[in-house]
C-alpha cells in the first residue's frame, strides 16, 4: 500500500488502515463521493 499503510480492518463501510509506525487512518466507502472536508481529514489522519 502506498505511504506505509495496509489494511487493518473493516467494520462496515469504514476501512482502518495502519500505517507501520502506528499511525490509523479511517476511510468511508460511500456511494457517493467524499466531501472535501472528509478527503482532508483522512489526509490529516495519514499525515500525508
């Protein structure tokens, strides 16, 4: 997976990616597209 992470988990629609230092980012699946304010957060979650 690219920046470290690989998939941890699914509970739901929601995808818990852990990174190898520790770091968590969890990512929605939606049928519709992320808003730009959850696309931001996730990106401040992974660090990136």
């Amino acid at each position: 997976m690219k920046a470290g992470f690989t998939l941890d988990r699914v509970k739901g629609c929601h995808h818990i990616y852990k990174h190898t230092r520790g770091k968590r980012a969890v990512v929605p699946h939606p049928k519709k597209d992320l808003p730009k304010g959850t696309y931001h957060s996730i990106l401040k979650q992974a660090g990136i």
